[in-house]
C-alpha cells in the first residue's frame, strides 16, 4: 500500500534531523537559473549513514527520489518534483594528503582546485571557474580549457541504489565528454580523491588567474543561468551555431540567449522553467534548420509541468 505524505515524513523524522528536512521547499531557491517548483520533502543530511538510510527507505517504499547539487546545470520544471530530494550541501570537507585532494561532494569543485593551488598541485586548475558541485563535476565529468574530471579522479565514495557504501575506482564510472553512468546505475557520490602532480604555486596560480579572465570576461555571469546549455558538437562550437543562427538576444518571457555568449540562456527577468526550456528547444530547432547540426543539451531538465 502506498504511503502518504504524512506517513513518508513522519518516517523521514527517524531517519534525518528534524532542522535538515523540509516540506514543500521551492526548489528555485537551490538552483543557479532561479527556476523550479516544490519538493514534496527537500533533505539535507549531515551523515553518510543518513543518506543510506533514506536511499534503503525510499528504495522500500518506492518513493521517488531525486539528487541535485548546487542546481549549477539544472533545470527545474515549474510544477515542482514529487517525492524525496536529496540535497548534500552539508559534506563540504576537503582534505590532502600527498598529492591528492579528497573532496565530499557537497564542495564546490572550484573550491577543490583552490585547495589544490595551496599545496602546489597541478592539475585541477581547468576547474577553477566551474560553479558546480565535486558530486556534480564527477556525475556529468565537468570540463573547461581542454581538462575534464577523467583525467584526474582516482576514486570516490558512493553510495549505491541499494543503499550500500561502496569505494569505486575512476574506470568503473565510464567518464566521457560531459557524461558518465551515474544517471543509469543511481550512485550518489560522497566524496572524490583526485590524484594531482607537484607544482609551482605561482605557475599553477597564473594559469588559475588566466582561466578566470577569460571566463569573467566572456560569460554574462550577471544573471541567473545554468552555463553552458548545449554539448560541444564534433568539430564545431555550439556559441558559433546559435551566434550565426542570428538568435544572440531572443526571448521567450523573462529567458534570453546571452547577448554577451550566445552559449547560455540567461533568466533576465523572472522567466519560468516553461519559458526557459521553450528557448532552449526554440534554439535546437532553429540550428537544424540552418546548419543541420543538432544540438544536444547539457544542462539536465527534471521535474513536473505545471
């Protein structure tokens, strides 16, 4: 028999502290686009033995369950997401030792390549400029400047769809461009181990400073977005596409493709999950029109219309 929303809290509250879970939490409130609905229940564990717990419940039950990091590369539909979502802000510890980084997944990957310059590490500085979450970096293998997260995770900490605590290593999460097996085989991530290489804290600062130039100066990083919205696809640009596809500036509501990197869509002006996501296939549609290339996303769509 299917519980009820009264029935899952009240079993939620034997399993999570009280002041880490919340009823009909709006979801926009946790992402970079600003956009989203409610979560039915919206937890925030502090304990990797939470986290199983809720995973084995809702497992047993057959609750709906969602992970979402920082809402970085996320869009939310207007209509909210049922069920239980599972926010892990709270594992935001990073550590070293030798030359590794061990970052939760919780942590800001540009926080770990900063932890990374401080001990004169080399290797994590593509990812200084990237907003998302260690979890999230790993979940879609975040890149930028021709690094990836392939190239440097060792291993990480999940838990699995059965709520087991399992150490996988980096080849059993079959990383390529901007994915990996993550979605398909449920693991939620707690923390990754990066293996880095000795370095010199100016030379690795310099680059980090480069990198940070280039990405302020070239992205509308003054309205909410969820960055890049479309894959690279082979041999060409998606900016150059939708520049050339003359869509810089369009709208659709309170959603624009950036006059400053034709790249993203930014939420210019209280623009809803529906306005945003009909820009987004407005674009796709008018590029296969004119170039026959079809663009493919990056940025994760999840959730119920209104």
């Amino acid at each position: 028999m299917k519980m009820t929303n009264t029935e899952i809290h009240q079993k939620l509250s034997t399993i999570v502290r009280p002041e880490n879970l919340k009823i009909d939490e709006l979801i926009r409130n946790h992402t970079y686009t600003k956009l989203g609905g409610k979560a039915d229940f919206f937890i925030t564990p502090t304990t990797y033995e939470e986290v199983q717990g809720v995973v084995k419940f809702a497992m047993q039950e057959k609750v709906p369950f969602t992970l979402i990091g920082n809402g970085s590369n996320l869009i939310v539909k207007d209509g909210g997401i049922r069920g239980i979502v599972l926010n892990l802000k709270n594992f935001n510890q990073i550590s070293a030792k030798g030359n590794q980084v061990i970052a939760q997944s919780g942590a800001r990957i540009i926080d770990a390549s900063r932890h990374a310059l401080d001990q004169n590490l080399s290797g994590l500085e593509f990812a200084c400029g990237i907003p998302g979450t260690v979890g999230g970096a790993l979940f879609m293998n975040a890149g930028a400047y021709g690094g990836e997260i392939k190239d440097v995770l060792e291993s990480a900490i999940v838990v699995d769809k059965n709520g087991e605590l399992i150490n996988r290593a980096a080849e059993d999460f079959d990383l390529s461009y901007r994915t990996s097996n993550i979605p398909d085989n449920g693991d939620i991530v707690l923390e990754a181990t990066f293996t880095l290489k000795p370095g010199n804290y100016e030379d690795i600062k310099a680059i980090m400073d480069d990198l940070t130039f280039k990405r302020e100066s070239k992205q509308p990083l003054e309205y909410p977005s969820c960055g890049s919205v479309f894959k690279r696809p082979p041999g060409l640009f998606a900016g150059k596409l939708i520049q050339d596809s003359n869509l810089q500036g369009t709208s659709i509501g309170g959603a624009e493709v950036s006059t400053k990197h034709a790249g993203f869509i930014v939420n210019k002006n209280n623009a809803t999950a529906e306005e945003y996501i009909s820009l987004i296939r407005h674009v796709q549609k008018t590029v296969k029109e004119k170039f026959d290339v079809e663009l493919e996303r990056e940025v994760r769509i999840i959730g119920e219309d209104l």
